[in-house]
C-alpha cells in the first residue's frame, strides 16, 4: 500500500466510511478539496503573520529590542491588546518563571520595566 493509498484510508475510517477500490473512484468534491487544503492553510497562516507584524503598536528602538530579543526567543510575539494591563503583569510573572525553568536568563529590571510598560500602555 503506497502513502497516498494509506492517507485515503486513514481519512475515510476517520470520517466511517468504507475505501473506494482505488484512489481514482474519488469523487470530484473529494478531490478538489484535497487539493485546497494545503494552499488555504498556507494563506490563512501567511495572512495572520502579516496582520500581526503590521498591527504592533509603535515603540522606542531600546523597548522594541528588548521586547524582541527577550520575549521573541521562545515564542511569537503576542499583541499587546490581547490581554489587560493587569493580566500582562501576570503573564510576564508567568514566563520569568519558564524563563529559570528552561535555563535562560532572568529579567534585567530595566528590561522586566520595558516590556511591561510597553505592554500595559497597549492592552485592552
């Protein structure tokens, strides 16, 4: 059984129904959509990027590094409007603990003071 024949398989047991004799009986919806899968994920992904990357509130260059270099080093970049003021100084807390859990270094105060300014004065 080759991998596209496996894939197939894998799919119609997934959604109960009992293989096509080949993987040419499909049907022509099934097919169309196999093949728009791959290229709407691409976009949908590709778009949230760009959106994100546009939409980040202007800083000073020294707040920008720190909050790139620091916060960027393990994840994307969260949107500041994502949570509140009050919810950041937790979140922060929060990675300052997975940040000694993993073996990176602590938060500089100045850098804690940069990043939560940043954040706070852009949340929701």
């Amino acid at each position: 059984m080759n991998y596209r024949r496996a894939g197939v398989c894998a799919i119609r047991v997934a959604m109960h129904r009992p293989p096509a004799a080949s993987v040419s009986e499909q049907t022509l919806p099934e097919t169309a959509m196999r093949k728009l899968i791959l290229p709407t994920i691409a976009l949908i992904l590709n778009s949230a990027c760009a959106t994100q990357e546009q939409s980040m509130p202007p800083t000073d260059a020294q707040t920008r590094q720190v909050f790139n270099t620091r916060c960027s080093a393990c994840h994307a970049l969260p949107h500041p409007a994502r949570h509140t003021a009050q919810q950041w100084r937790h979140v922060v807390a929060l990675m300052e603990r997975r940040m000694q859990e993993r073996g990176h270094a602590p938060l500089g105060d100045d850098e804690r003071q940069r990043i939560l300014s940043y954040l706070s004065q852009n949340a929701r």
